[in-house]
C-alpha cells in the first residue's frame, strides 16, 4: 500500500523584502496573535533567509518557504514556490 507522505518540514508564506545577496531572499512572515495579557490581536513578524538558487524571486513578491538543513550561518530555509508576483508599479 503506498500513501503520500505527508512532510514534518514547517512551511511558511511570507513577502521578500530584500534580494541584494547572491542565492538568497529575506522573507517576512507575518502573524497575529492575542496578546497574553490583554487578550488584544496584535502583529508580530519575523525574518528569515531563504535558499534561492536560481535568484528567480524579486522585491514585493509573496512566496513560500520550506525549513531544511542549514545552509549557512543565519540559513536554514529554502524558496519553494511563487504565490503571488509582485505588482508592477
């Protein structure tokens, strides 16, 4: 009997706000969350450097990232898929 395995790989939707580096993104994922205390909604963010091989994602676009074995120091994700290109302006 074959099923798909379903993956223990965390995967995150987020927006890149820098493609300076050479193979790599910087996405911000950002999350809402109740405050512990006061019960209100705030947004919280986090920034993560994700493996892009090919340097095919651009400012502005909304992708997906997929966790992995470290690459470098600060890198331990990896670009997967496009979902949103950015907005030409």
């Amino acid at each position: 009997m074959t099923e798909a395995k379903t993956s223990l790989k965390r995967t995150l939707v987020g927006k890149v706000v820098s493609d300076k580096r050479a193979k790599t993104v910087t996405v911000l994922i950002e999350r809402r969350v109740k405050h512990e205390l006061y019960g209100k909604i705030v947004g919280k963010s986090s920034k993560y450097h994700a493996h892009d091989e090919k340097g095919e994602y651009k400012l502005g676009d909304v992708i997906e990232i997929t966790e992995s074995r470290p690459i470098s120091k600060t890198k331990n994700w990896v670009a997967t898929r496009l979902v949103k290109k950015a907005a030409l302006v």
